[in-house]
C-alpha cells in the first residue's frame, strides 16, 4: 500500500472513531441503544 493510501485510509479510521465517540456523548442516545439491545432478549 503506498504512503497517500495509509494516510488517507488513517484519516478515515479517525474520523469514524471521532463520530462514535461523539454520538456516546449524548446520554439519550446509549440508553436508546441499550434498550435496543436488552429489548433483543
């Protein structure tokens, strides 16, 4: 893989990690996501 493809592919790695992170800041959000989840059993 060339240099350009890992920086890109790094960059993009990043970035999804930030917006998951970001979304588990809204308490709303993981409860939903829990009750989601619990409500499977």
């Amino acid at each position: 893989m060339r240099r350009g493809h890992r920086v890109i592919a790094g960059l993009l790695v990043a970035a999804v990690l930030a917006a998951v992170f970001a979304a588990y800041l809204s308490p709303h959000l993981a409860v939903d996501l829990a009750n989601r989840l619990w409500a499977c059993f």
